[in-house]
C-alpha cells in the first residue's frame, strides 16, 4: 500500500532532509531529488558540480521547509529555477 504524503516538494524549494539542507532540483510523482552541495568547477562541462540526494516519496514526511533566503548564496544556481 502507498504510503501518502501531504507534502508536495517543487522544484526550487527549499528543505531539511535529515542532517542536510538543500533545494529540489527534479521532482516527478515518486522522488525528488534535492541539491545539497554546488562547487564552481570550470573544468566541467556546464561550470559546476552538485552533490544530490535521492529522496522518495514514502520520505517527503521528513522534508522540512527552510527559509530560502537563509540559504541561497550557498546554492548560486537555485537563483535559475
């Protein structure tokens, strides 16, 4: 049986997950996945490296909003969602 969650995280918002802070940055039906590092890194292709973590439904109980304004300047590329 699934197991239902009254939290529906979008892209671009902000959230504790266990010991992590971090945005969503890919949200589908089953799982969201949320960015919890970025680092420049111009010898990638597109500048940067992210760190995500993969989070599924039958969790979204445990995201809990934060303030964006709180953490945006660690996650320059969150301004683009």
């Amino acid at each position: 049986m699934e197991q239902k969650s009254n939290i529906q995280p979008n892209k671009g918002d902000f959230y504790q997950f266990q010991n992590w802070v971090g945005y969503v940055d890919f949200s589908s039906h089953n799982y969201v996945t949320l960015c919890i590092s970025e680092k420049e890194d111009k010898e990638t292709l597109i500048g940067y490296r992210q760190v995500k973590l993969l989070v599924f439904r039958e969790e979204w109980e445990q995201l809990k909003p934060v303030n964006k304004k709180e953490y945006a300047e660690q996650f320059p590329h969150s301004k683009k969602l």
